[in-house]
C-alpha cells in the first residue's frame, strides 16, 4: 500500500470507513432502542395480555401482539410456500415456453419491488368484496369487515413470497447437472427426480429462503395497520376452532409499537419501546438463523456459497 | 383416486401443474394492476394525465375530497399532484445514488479488504439492518435526528428566511434521504457483494500479475464484471426507497411542499411528501370517493413505477450479458 | 375414490358448521366497533366495565383507523357503532344517527421550554393562519425565532374541532403547518421542536410533557370544560346507521345513564350534560 497513489489510498479508506459505518449504523441502531426499551422490560411482560387501562402499568403485556405476528407468519409462509417452490421447479426445470418463464419472473420481481402499501390497499380492496366474507365477518348492517387474519396473511405471503422464490431457485441453479443425470440414467422420470433428489437437496436454500421471508413478514407495518382490524387482544371470530381465529383480527408487535409510540397515539411509549426490543431481538434471531443455515451448508456439501446474504 | 395422486405423476402433468401454479402469481399480479387502475380511474377521467403536473393549491384540492359529499361534483377531483411526485423521485434518486456508492465501497470492503474474522461479523450486521422494521427506523428518526437536527444544526436566521411560506423544524429532506440511504443500502450490498464475488478471483490475480494492486483490480476487472447484478440492486433498492411509507411519514414534515434546490442549503431542511406517505397519512378518508380515487391513484403510479424499473433494470442487463457470470 | 369423496364430504360438513354456526350458538351479541383513535381509550374502558358488569350479554370488538373510516364503516354496515371524534357534517352519508357520550377539550400546546400561560382569540388566529410568523410578536411566550405551527391532516376530527371552535371557523394555513397523522406525532414534534405550537385533545395534553396554554384567559383544564368556561370543548359520538338497536342501544344507554360509566368518563373527559 506504501506504493499506492493518494487516490486509491482514498477509496480504500472510503471503502473501509462504508463497511465498518454501516456496521456502527446497525450497533447505534439495536443499542439505541435497546437502550429506550430494555429499562421497561420484564419477563412478565410477555405472557400478560393488552390490557385497557388508563396508565401505562396497568395497560399488561404484549402477549396477543406475539401471538398475532405468529400466527401471520405461519399464515404467510404456508400459503407462500408452495406457490414459490411451484414457481422455481416450475421456472428451472421445465420452463416452457420460454416467455411465459420470462412472464412469471417478472410477475415475482413487479411484486418483490411493489410497495407493501399498494399490496394492503390491494388486500382491502378484495376482501371487502361480498364474495369474500367468509374470510372475514359479515356485519349486522350487511356489509363485509373485510380486515382479519387470513386477509393479512394472504397479502403477507406476497410479501414473503420474492426472497423464498430467489433462494431456491438459485439452489436449483447450482445444484450440479450430474445429479439430475445421475437419477435421469436411473430411469427417474423429471418430477420424481425433483421431489426425491432436487428439492431435498436444496433443504437449506429453502430454510434460509423462509427465514428471510419470516423476517420479512414480522417486520412489516403497512399491511398490519389495513388488513389486521387493529384490536389490541386476539378476536376471534365465530365458533368454529381454528378457522375462527383465523377470521378474527388482532395485532402483531409491529402494530402494538406503531399504536403505542409518537407515531401513533404515543399513549404507551415505554412498552411500545420495550415492544419494539423484543422486536429487534426477533429479527436478529431470525438473522443469526439464517447464518448458522448457511454454514451449515457450507460445511456439509463443501461447495462455497456466496448468496444467502439476503 | 388418492393413489391415483399418490402414484409419480407422469411429467408432462406435472409441467401443467407446476406452470398453472406459477401463473397464479402472473394472475394476482394483474389482478393487482387491474383493481387499484379500477378504483384511480375517476381521476384520469377527470384530469386525464394532467394530474401528474403542478398548479394550483394542493393541499386545498386533498381537503375538498376530504369534505366532499357523497356524490362529488366534477370539480372535486380537480387534481395537480405533481408535489408528491417531486418529493418521491427526489428522496428516491438522491438516496439510491448516495447508497450505490456507499454499497460499492462497502462491498468492496467485504469482499477484498476485510480480515475474515471482520467479514464474519460485518455480513450479518448489515444483513441485520436489511430486515429492521420501517417503524423503529421512523422512531430513531423522529427520537434522535429530528431534534438533533431541528435544533443544533439548523440556524434562526435559515429559519426565518423562509418562514413565510414553511417551517424548518428538522423533519424534512435531509433526515429522509439519510434513514432512507440507510434502508436500502443493506439490500445493495448483500446483492453487490454475492456478485462480485461469485466473479472468478483469477481475473484478478490476472491483472495483479500484471503490476495492477489489489484495488484497481477491483475496480477494473470485478467491478464491471458484476454490472448486471449492480443494475439489478439499484432497481429493487430503487422500489423500496420509491415505495417507503411509515419512516417517511413520520420523518418528512408531512406538508404538500416542492423543496426548491436553488435556496442552497435550506434545501436540505425543507419538508415535503411523497406518493407513498400520503396514502399512509390519508388512509383515513378512503371512504370519501374522490379521495379514494386520488389515493389509488398514487398507487397505480407506485406500482406503474416498480414496473418500469422492472422493466428497464432487464433492457440496461441486455447489453451487460456477455458479463454474466453466474450459470 | 370413496376415501377421497369421504374426506370432501368431512371437510363440507365442519365448512358449513363453522359457517352457520356463529349465527345458531350465539347466545351473546356482538357489538363491533371502529373510528377515532381520540375516542379508543375511552370506549375500550366503557366497553371493558361494561362487559364486567352485564357478563355473558355482549361480546365488543373495539378497532381503530381515524373517525371517518368510523363513518365508513358504519355507513356500509360493516360494523355496529362508529367512533367519532367530530360533530356531524353535511358532507356525512345519509341517514346516520349521532349519539354524543362524552366531551372533550381541544388544548393549545408549546413546548415545556415556552410556557405560554395564554393566548387570546385574535392572537390564536394570527399564528394559526399564518399573519404572525415569530414568537417575539406573542406577549408571554418565552422562545425566539420562527413559529412552527404543527397541525393535523384534514382527515382529522380534532383538526375539524379545533378550526370550528377555537379559530372561528378559519382554517389552519397550509402548506405552512406541518399536518401530522396522529396525536401522538403531533405531540412528539412540540415536545421536540422549542419553537412549536400546536392542539391536542386535553387526555393527551394532560399526560405530560408538553405546557398547556389557556385560550382567552380560561385554562385548558377538565373543571374549567365542565363549568363551561372553555370554550374548545368538542364531543365523541357513537354513529349508528338509523336508530340504535338491540345490545347496541343497551350499551349507549348504559354509558349515558349509569354511574359507572360517568365515573370513568369523568375521571378523564367531560361529562356531556
């Protein structure tokens, strides 16, 4: 480096100085609300349910909220699973024509840079429509709630949907072609070989590809705010056991931050930030997750992978 | 007929399977498309592609929806609604093109310079600022910027020179473009950095060998190399940062204001809005038909707008093929 | 082929019965709410006491999304009861029913470093519209510089009190006024912002933080609502569509008549009569 010119000494501090910003950005960031919320937080706070109160320490914990962004996870990742694993097999083993591959492609990029606002205007619009009451409630007065569980759901798998579609489609990608011939020469037709071989084989990709959709679903607020109905405690909706809760609405912790902090009513703010820790301590699990998947692969199949960094 | 689904499909209907499944998304898509165009087309019929230009008080036309009645006289949807536009593409432009260069150099950080336990480290960090909700990023804004902003960094007399027409408390440009910078830089840099180095290392040790150091290698050979996949970062960051709505609500100083770039600095501290945090902000009165209208409106051009950077992410990669590396 | 037609048939019948059920085994009513956030702490407290005292009568659902998605919803019969936090316009759809069940005062607020202690009708007006632009033209206010008028957007019910009761009528000047979503945005850039003004209803200017400034000379205070001396004082409605019905008009009688719910409407807002 001593015979380096001033410029490239330049770019090599500014090249430094980005990385190791963006990473003191990131600390400033967990440390800062950590600091905020962390003095709020006790154990208990977990397993007491929103209370209505006109003080804050009478006002319980989050556990609905915890419950609620649960639950739409689960909701998001089922129904997007199977459209983006469809998807991918779809587009790298068949693909044909080859427009119509290039046509799904770009439906999954049009809905991966779609604002998560549009998807909840979206979201409302359809399931206020009479067709889907169902999925909702039916009010006394005749027209459709059109906000619960399975609405929010339904719009949150369009959000996990782009990250689980790109990772095991790269998955498939790089799986090498021998294997593929291997079963092929076995007499496998293509679909058994993808069901047996293929898809096991790029286990990992689709397990970072759902922890990067997860991550993607509890952080979202936008969808929350439209399509989950914004009550504080889990209502479920009717008597019949699972599909009731589903009907219902509730809150997630995104939802419980935003009503609590000043960008909401800002009537709670210390357990909106106590809220908003567990939040972070959330995703910063799901992030260590997604790590710990990709090393694993690495080690067992030996290959260097370069992706899985989003 | 369960074992008949149990039984190995034969393939071609697993293909038809598989390809009807995938459509299904084509057919949301547009299905998506189709309802938010459905329920903005009262404006284009009354403003036809005017309301996309400047002219007229703003704000008053947004309050007229707000307080119309049930069925509005034509001259409600009277629509100029250029500020939002302006305020969108300029924090979006601004804050892509200051996060490229910050993701590049970072990029570059990570794959060439970085010791292997720094790398470690850093890869997971700004994944972990990848995946931070927009609200926490609005509270640090609105808890520490804001403020700071607002009251050690701007003077009184830059507030005074202004104060006729709007106020400069520390919401405004220069806060958005930051939080917003700082959002979607993660995204390009995962991206980025996948890129170049899925780029052979032998093309740099090549230029190496030839008396070129480690950075210039970089630069010249790896860097151009992964072209498409720094076209394709800039395209999605370009979305989300277009499509930001909660932060830059709580962040912009939400007043229907074009931040003029020829007050110099001041520029900087003005407020304004833009297409996403107004439908955020006035998600209220959908049930108000013009208003509806309007706000769908702004949708239609948000998702008109993802789709053109789709779009013109793929014809800029055409000529970079030859580039691809990746099989 | 029989399994399959089985298991169609299962998943048919548990469809149905989760459908019609709801509408056969349901002993108690469900009232379902939505509207202003300013009237949600109140009516979740009503509604919690009065689900303690009348058990297994009525079941609440209590949303929020701002007073005129409580109007929307009301009116497209998608809920029972909308929350308002304004009075009736005529620009509201037809055939709503306005029910008052308490009062609420608008106060100005500053920020704690400016302890504005009051502000004429006249000199109200000429900050919020714009005529006077710094604070060394306000007698009593201790800040320098530019005002920052933080206001609300249009959608607001406050906002709409706020021009009515306090401003004469006029309307808050724009684009010069920052208009924030919420009250608590609101709050939060007066409690920030040394140089700023703005309005809350008097539940979040009471919780702390900012100074309330007394509007020609009468204190934003609860006794001060109640003996009628202030003048911002608004109310919150239940809006039914067409006369309230059923465990709906149970419940808003219960809430105008009983003690209970004078008491918790008392200890923080203003009665209404």
């Amino acid at each position: 480096m001593r015979t380096w010119r001033w410029r490239d000494r330049l770019v090599l501090a500014g090249a430094w100085i980005a990385g190791l910003g963006l990473c003191t950005i990131a600390a400033a960031i967990v440390l800062y609300m950590g600091y905020r919320g962390v003095q709020y937080l006790r154990p208990g706070l977990i397993f007491e349910s929103p209370q209505v109160s006109q003080s804050q320490a009478g006002s319980g914990g989050f556990l609905d909220p915890l419950e609620g962004t649960a639950l739409l996870a689960l909701i998001g990742i089922t129904i997007a699973l199977p459209l983006a694993l469809c998807a991918a097999v779809w587009i790298v083993e068949y693909g044909r024509p080859s427009w119509l591959a290039r046509v799904v492609e770009s439906s999954i990029e049009v809905v991966a840079g779609t604002p998560d606002i549009v998807i909840a205007i979206f979201g409302l619009a359809i399931f206020q429509m009479s067709l889907l009451a169902p999925f909702s409630v039916r009010a006394s007065g005749g027209g459709v709630f059109g906000r619960s569980f399975i609405a929010a759901g339904a719009m949150m798998s369009l959000i996990a949907l782009p990250p689980l579609f790109v990772a095991t489609r790269n998955g498939l990608q790089s799986t090498p072609v021998h294997m593929r011939e291997a079963a092929f020469a076995l007499g496998k037709t293509r679909i058994a070989t993808i069901r047996r071989v293929l898809l096991p084989g790029v286990r990992s990709d689709i397990a970072t590809g759902v922890t990067l959709g997860v991550s993607r679903i509890i952080g979202d607020t936008a969808i929350i705010l439209l399509l989950l109905g914004g009550t504080a405690r889990l209502e479920p909706q009717g008597s019949v056991p699972i599909f009731n809760l589903l009907r219902g609405t509730g809150s997630t912790l995104t939802s419980y931050v935003y009503g609590n902090s000043p960008a909401g009513e800002g009537l709670a703010p210390q357990k909106a930030y106590a809220a908003a820790v567990v939040l972070l301590a959330f995703v910063l699990g799901l992030n260590l997750l997604v790590d710990f998947i990709g090393r694993r692969q690495a080690s067992a199949s030996g290959l260097a992978v370069g992706s899985a960094i989003v | 007929m369960l074992d008949r689904l149990r039984r190995p499909w034969p393939d071609d209907r697993a293909e038809r399977t598989l390809g009807a499944v995938s459509l299904l998304i084509f057919v949301c898509v547009v299905a998506m498309v189709v309802f938010v165009a459905l329920r903005a087309w009262p404006i284009f019929a009354h403003n036809g592609l005017s309301w996309l230009l400047p002219g007229g008080d703003l704000h008053g036309q947004i309050t007229n929806m707000v307080n119309a009645p049930a069925n509005p006289p034509p001259a409600v949807y009277h629509l100029r609604a250029w500020p939002l536009i302006y305020g969108t593409l300029l924090s979006g432009v601004i804050a892509v093109a200051l996060g490229l260069g910050i993701a590049l150099l970072a990029s570059i950080f990570i794959v060439e310079f970085a010791p292997a336990s720094l790398r470690r480290i850093t890869i997971p960090t700004i994944r972990l600022l990848a995946s931070v909700p927009s609200v926490i990023y609005g509270l640090i804004g609105i808890l520490v910027l804001v403020p700071f902003i607002g009251n050690h960094v701007i003077s009184a007399s830059e507030k005074a020179s202004v104060q006729t027409l709007v106020q400069l408390n520390g919401t405004g440009v220069l806060v958005s473009v930051v939080i917003l910078t700082v959002m979607i830089t993660p995204i390009m840099v995962a991206l980025i950095c996948e890129a170049l180095s899925s780029v052979p290392v032998s093309w740099r040790e090549g230029a190496m060998a030839l008396g070129v150091n480690r950075l210039r290698a970089m630069l010249a050979v790896t860097v151009p190399a992964a072209r498409p996949a720094i076209v394709a970062a800039a395209v999605l960051a370009g979305a989300r940062a277009l499509g930001e709505a909660v932060m830059i609500q709580m962040v912009s100083g939400s007043v229907f204001f074009s931040p003029k770039p020829t007050d110099g600095v001041v520029f900087f501290f003005e407020p304004l809005r833009t297409l996403a945090s107004t439908i955020i902000d006035y998600n209220d009165g959908v049930g108000a038909p013009a208003l509806r209208s309007a706000l769908y409106a702004f949708a239609l051009l948000l998702l008109f707008a993802a789709l053109t950077l789709s779009v013109g992410g793929y014809l800029v990669k055409l000529p970079l093929r030859k580039y691809q590396t990746r099989g | 082929m029989n399994r399959i037609r089985r298991i169609a048939a299962a998943f048919t019948v548990v469809g149905v019965l989760g459908i019609a059920a709801p509408a056969v085994a349901s002993a108690t009513s469900l009232i379902t709410i939505s509207g202003a956030t300013a009237s949600y702490p109140l009516v979740s407290l009503l509604a919690a006491k009065y689900v303690k005292t009348h058990p297994h009568k009525v079941k609440f659902k209590i949303t929020q999304g701002g007073a005129q998605i409580g109007i929307n919803d009301v009116a497209a019969g998608r809920v029972t009861i909308g929350d308002v936090s304004r009075d009736p316009l005529p620009t509201d759809p037809p055939g709503l029913d306005f029910y008052p069940i308490a009062r609420y005062a608008i106060c100005v607020v500053t920020n704690k470093s400016n302890p504005l202690s009051n502000l004429t009708a006249a000199q109200l007006l000429s900050i919020f519209t714009g005529k006077t632009r710094t604070w060394s033209g306000v007698p009593g206010a201790t800040a320098t510089g530019t005002i920052d008028l933080i206001s609300r957007t249009s959608v607001a019910g406050v906002l709409t009190n706020f021009q009515t009761l306090l401003l004469g009528g006029k309307k808050v000047a724009e684009p010069l006024a920052a208009e924030e979503a919420s009250e608590g945005l609101l709050k939060q850039q007066v409690e920030n912002d040394p140089n700023s003004i703005g309005f809350l209803s008097n539940y979040q200017a009471d919780s702390g933080g900012v100074n309330s400034v007394g509007f020609n000379g009468v204190g934003c205070t609860i006794a001060n609502a109640v003996s009628a001396q202030y003048a911002g004082v608004a109310r919150f409605y239940e809006v039914t569509k067409g006369p309230v019905l059923g465990a709906a008009r149970s419940f808003i009688s219960w809430v105008d008549h009983s003690k209970a719910a004078q008491k918790i409407i008392s200890s923080q807002w203003i009665p209404v009569t």
